[in-house]
C-alpha cells in the first residue's frame, strides 16, 4: 500500500524551531516562531485563563460529549465579541472548531459542497496554511495584490481594481487584523470600501480573524469584519482563541457563518455540522469552556482585556523600539513601518540570502520570506538586532 508514497515536504516553521533549537549559541534570538513571548521569552498563562481553569475544576461534573456544534455558552460568548450587534442573528449560525486552522478547514469544506472547485482569493502574500486547507479541501486559488514591497504598506488601489472584477462565484478570503504574514492592515476607509466593492459584486467574504486585539484593541480590530457582515448577505468567518486568549494548545477556534435569511442559514448549518461530524465529530471543550467562562464573568474579562491590552502595548512598544534603534544608527527611516504594522508580525522584505546570513552569523531566526513575530524580540536585545538588520542589508 504505502509503497506508492513519497516523502512529503517537510513544515518550513517546524523545521526553523528545529535548527533554533540545535544551536548552542547563547545569544541567538527566535523571530520565526508565531506565538506571543512575554518579557521573559516564554509563552505565559494569563492570569484571567488560570482562574477560569480553577473554577472549571472545580464545578465541573461531566465529561461527557458537547454535541457536534460544541459548547453553546461559548458560541454566543464570540459572537458577542467578534460581530456585536453588526449583523441580525437570525442570519448568523455558529459551530465550534479545533482552532482557526479547524474553522478555515471546515468553513472551505462547506464552500466546495455549496461550489465544487470554485476559487479562493487570497492576498499575495497570506499565511502560508491558507493555500493547502483551500486545495484539500477541492478549491481552486488565486491572488489579489497585497502588500508593496517598497513601502511595506498595502497596495489598496490595485487590491481593490481585483476584488471589483470578481463575481457571485468567487470568495475572497480577507485578514479580519493583523494580517500575517505582513503587519499591514487596512484602514477603516479601506475597509468601508472593500465591503461596497463585496456588496457590489456579490463575491462572498470569508474572513479570517485570528488576532482580534492583538492590533489597536478589541472593537478597532473588529471594525472590517463587522463592516463587511453589516453590508453582505452572505458571509464566512473563521475565529481562533489561540492568540488573544493564549490558549495555543487548546485548539479553539469557531467557524461562523452568514446566510440570506434565517432559513438559509439552518440549511447551511446542517450541511457545516454534517462535515463536522465526518471529521472530528465533536470538538473538546477545555478551550471553549475557559473562554466562556472568561467572557461570561464581568471581573474575568475585566482581567483577561487588560492582560490583552498589556500584550498589544508590549509588542507596540518593541515595534517602536526597533524602529528607532535602526533610525539612531542609519540615520535613515527605510524601517519605519515595522512602528506602522500592527499584530505580531511584520515582513521586512528582505531577500532570503539576508535572512539566511542573519541566521548563520548572528543567530536570529526568522522565517525565510523575512516575516518576524515582534513578540520574540529580547527586550534588551533591540540595539543588538538593529545592528545586525544593518549589517546585513548595507
């Protein structure tokens, strides 16, 4: 049988934390991984999350299956939180999933049910896992243009020219925040405009929204999702928990969807869950459960927003930080925009000869197409990385 097999392309990311990690370098720094790192390097437990996991171990008394759409407090819990009153619930229709990587899955399995082989736009360049979820799960891909690779801003006029030639058979899949891997976002007038170009066109939406908060703040960040559902008839949107909750390892996420009228949408739910249960059946709760118990709690989520509000400060804080250390020593402003990104990650553009020469001289990783993750930035390593960045690029 497996005879027939050949060896698969190994993750490019793992296979970076595999080299970080064989290196005996002490002063080496990690870039490339995409978790949040604290002050001191490691990946915490909000506080807000231990006190919910106490009060979960404490009170509960089952283990016993969720059901197919998984934990219902925790689905209106994020709906709360990620739409708000943006779009009339009787259109909306919620299921729980491992991760955002699970609500991407599922959410393009639906859409190839619904649309065999129809195309997923995406932006040049998105996250690298976007491409193989929409092909495995039988959809076609392309892209609309992103990111300037000499401004290290967004190409918006030509982004919008493509998505006003696209048409009710096309999805566009859009970065809720932070985009990743670039750090640049659109503005609000940006995104009233992308929602009238959606309208327009009748290209259905799907929003993948993994770091709500971790950009300028809760309902800053929610603005082009919840301006995009208020002005569609239909609509996709895959949430994650991993990053602004820091439940990584959890795996909970919610895939939610959209419809015409309240009928669509119970129609369109039985076909979601049916996939579901093809695949995983039923979600864990753990995740799900901490965050409803967070967002269900006025003095929990009073705690969890300003832990959250501390790690958005932070990296804002290293954005600035390097930025100035690079402008001291050069007396130039060509890496300025890493204070302009926003989220954890920014491209730096470099060329991957650089990135390679950083690695093998320096010790600080980064993943090959120059995306760096702020977070892993050593707070007293700033100056450090700026004359390195100098050195290589000079």
């Amino acid at each position: 049988m497996f005879e027939t097999l050949t060896k698969a392309p190994g993750d490019k990311i793992l296979a970076l934390m595999g080299e970080y990690a064989a290196d005996p370098r002490p002063a080496k720094i990690d870039l490339g991984v995409g978790v949040y790192k604290d002050e001191a390097g490691t990946t915490p437990v909000m506080s807000s999350v231990r006190k919910a996991e106490q009060r979960i171990l404490e009170s509960e008394k089952t283990k016993t299956y969720l059901g197919i759409a998984g934990n219902k407090g925790f689905a209106n819990a994020v709906l709360d939180l990620a739409l708000a009153d943006s779009v009339d619930r009787s259109r909306v229709r919620i299921a729980q999933a491992p991760g955002g990587t699970g609500s991407l899955w599922v959410l393009m399995q639906l859409v190839n049910r619904a649309r065999p082989g129809t195309t997923v736009w995406v932006s040049d360049p998105t996250w690298p896992n976007h491409n193989p979820i929409a092909v495995n799960s039988g959809l076609k891909v392309a892209t609309y243009p992103y990111f300037d690779a000499e401004t290290r801003g967004v190409k918006f006029d030509a982004m919008l020219a493509a998505l006003d030639r696209l048409g009710p058979d096309d999805v566009v899949l859009l970065h809720g925040c932070c985009h990743n891997p670039t750090g640049a976002n659109l503005t609000p007038e940006q995104w009233d405009r992308v929602a009238e170009s959606l309208a327009r066109t009748g290209a259905l939406p799907f929003i993948d929204l993994a770091y709500l908060g971790f950009g300028d703040g809760i309902e800053p960040d929610a603005y082009g999702t919840r301006k995009v559902l208020s002005m569609v008839p239909e609509a996709l949107v895959a949430f994650s928990g991993s990053k602004n909750f820091g439940l990584y390892r959890e795996r909970i996420g919610a895939a939610i969807l959209v419809a015409r009228n309240a009928e669509a949408a119970d129609i369109t739910q039985s076909q979601l869950l049916n996939i579901i249960r093809g695949a995983y059946s039923q979600p864990p709760d753990h995740g799900a459960e901490i965050i409803r118990t967070i967002l269900e709690d006025k003095e929990l989520r009073a705690e969890w927003e300003r832990e959250l509000d501390h790690m958005r400060a932070r990296m804002i804080g290293l954005r600035e930080k390097l930025a100035e250390a690079i402008r001291q020593r050069s007396n130039s402003t060509d890496f300025d925009f890493i204070a302009e990104h926003r989220g954890m990650f920014s491209l730096l553009g470099l060329e991957n000869s650089v990135v390679e020469h950083l690695k093998a001289t320096n010790g600080i990783y980064m993943i090959g197409d120059s995306r760096i993750n702020v977070a892993g930035i050593p707070e007293d390593r700033v100056g450090d990385l700026a004359e390195a960045l100098l050195a290589a690029t000079r």
